[in-house]
C-alpha cells in the first residue's frame, strides 16, 4: 500500500519515530494525492475552515551579536536597519490591545538577543502579564535562555516560547556559527521541562536541499512532545545579509513542505509565517489545503513586510475561513 493509501487512522496516528526515507517518500509524492492526505490528516484533528490568527511585534530590535545569514537585525550585516532599544510596557500592551481589535487571539513579541539578561526577563515578564491581562495568549522569542530565566517566564504565566531550530543539523553551519544546533535543542529542552508550549519551526529558501528540509520536518517531528506551534517560513531576502540573492524556491515545494508537517504534526498548529508578503492569494490559499492553520496578522514581521490586516481578511472571506482557535482534539 502506498503512502498515499494508508487508512486515515493510520495516517493521522501521533508518531515520534519518523524515519528519513519516510519523510522523503512523503516531499516527493504526486501533488494530488499529498494534498488529499495532508488535508484528510488535518480534519482528524482541526476544523478545516478556521485560522488561529497571531501578532508579532518587535520589543526590542537590531544590534544582535549573532551572525544568522537571513536576519538584518544582526549587527555584523549593513542591512539600513535602526536598533531600537527594549520597548515600554505600556507601548507593547497599546500594540497588543490594537492587535486584539484586528481579531489576534494570540500576541507573540520578539527580541533581537543572543541571550537576554535577567533584567530583561524581569520586563518582559511584565509585558506578558500586561497582554495575558487583555485576554490573549502570549507568546515571546528572546534567543537562549538559562534555567532561572525559563522558570521566571513560567512562573510570569507565559503560554509559548518561540525558538525555531531554522534548518538541518547538517545545514545549519552553512546559516549560522555563532550558535550551535544544540544550543537551540537544549533551549527547547528547558521550554518544554518548565511545561511551557513550545513554538519551532524553520526557514526553507535558504539554498538548503531537499534532504535538508526533509530532515528539518524529521527533527521537529521526533521530538519527545511535537511543537504546539510550528512555524513554517520562507525566507524574506533582505539587502545586506548574506543570504540575499539566493535562488527563490519553487512555491509548490513550499507547499510540499506544510503538507507534510501537517501529516507528521497532526495535533500541532502549523503556520504560514514569514514570506507571505510575496506569495500570492492562490498559493496561500494552497497553504491552508495543505494543512497550515495559523498566520501572523498584521503589516510587519519584526522587521519584514507581512500583507495588509484588511488584504487577509478580505482572502479569509473570499476562501471562507474564519478566524478562531478551537479544535476537534
């Protein structure tokens, strides 16, 4: 029986042993039939025709030590980009109440940090509390943390942590050298230990190969708990940064790839997170039949476009989705 026949239960089944060639097998099915897959994985666990709807908001921006190859917000790189210091509370919590009003159910803030100080965390801490306080779901991505630093956001009441592990292990050195792939594992560690949600995904375009991705997804997928979130993004080429230039993957292999994290995440949240500004409503649209069911609301990405709030809605009602959050699990 092929991959594409396996009964829906099976299909749907919650593994953490995805082996490689399986995973491969899956990236290079017939279109048709990895689609009607994905999407027969999807409804098992989530309604079809809803979208949970994130915000993203840069509280602290620029002049990071880190040498990430897509990221103009590392100092190494002349990318025109202004550093901005860590934002006011109140300035984070107007944002957070504005991005509510545009429907948002959750508000996730990103800090441009190799690893935050404790003084820090003592801030963001607040700023959490402040946007749980409106009501939403809080979400932060502040590089490495230590142990203190975890338990101080757990104990702050914050919901997700945001940490994506980008690409291959094997790939990895090829984007960044100033962190080391287990450095982002033993961060998600201490996220999952402190029973905080964990947010992971990657970045595909980058000039990675098809094993790369297919080894990114196994990564993800054998992990001891899948991410609750799993952010897929292209990458957004920024003048100034190394990875500007690189040839644009093709969009029905970025599809291939949210297909088949839906079919190994089935309970997860998949995303359409960053490079949406340059995909078209059509392959959006394909986005969702492929199982992704989140996105980022809102003009900008940290630092990088993001479509208009009102150009989303107007495809969400042209598609007739709904924004929301429940599932069938």
């Amino acid at each position: 029986m092929s991959a594409s026949q396996k009964p829906l239960e099976s299909a749907a089944t919650i593994r953490h042993d995805w082996q490689l060639h399986e995973v491969e097998a899956l990236l290079a099915l017939p279109f048709n039939d990895l689609i009607f897959q994905a999407q027969s994985v999807h409804r098992v666990y989530f309604d079809p025709n809803e979208i949970q709807v994130s915000s993203l908001l840069s509280i602290k921006t620029g002049s990071c030590s880190e040498d990430c190859g897509y990221c103009p917000q590392s100092a190494r790189y002349d990318s025109d980009l202004n550093p901005e210091a860590l934002m006011p509370v109140d300035a984070v919590l107007k944002a957070a109440q504005q991005a509510k009003e545009q429907g948002a159910s959750r508000f996730c803030m990103g800090a441009a940090w190799r690893s935050p100080k404790d003084r820090d965390i003592e801030r963001v801490v607040e700023m959490v509390q402040g946007v749980k306080a409106l009501g939403m779901e809080t979400c932060v991505t502040l590089g490495m943390l230590s142990d203190k630093q975890t338990q101080a956001l757990k104990d702050g009441g914050l919901d997700y942590y945001n940490h994506n592990l980008d690409t291959s292990e094997d790939y990895y050195s090829e984007i960044i050298t100033t962190r080391t792939y287990q450095d982002r594992l033993d961060t998600l560690e201490r996220v999952r230990d402190a029973g905080i949600n964990v947010c992971c995904g990657g970045i595909v375009g980058m000039g990675e190969s098809a094993t790369d991705r297919a080894k990114l997804l196994v990564q993800l997928a054998n992990m001891p708990k899948h991410p609750e979130s799993v952010p897929i993004n292209m990458l957004v080429q920024v003048e100034g940064t190394p990875l500007h230039g690189t040839e644009t993957l093709d969009p029905i292999v970025f599809v291939r790839t949210i297909a088949v994290a839906r079919i190994l995440m089935p309970q997860s949240r998949v995303r359409l997170s960053a490079g949406r500004k340059a995909m078209s409503d059509e392959m959006q649209a394909l986005c969702f039949l492929a199982g992704a069911n989140s996105i980022f609301y809102g003009d900008k990405l940290l630092t990088t476009d993001n479509p208009m709030t009102n150009h989303d809605q107007q495809l969400f009602e042209r598609l007739g989705v709904r924004m929301g959050g429940s599932s069938y699990a």
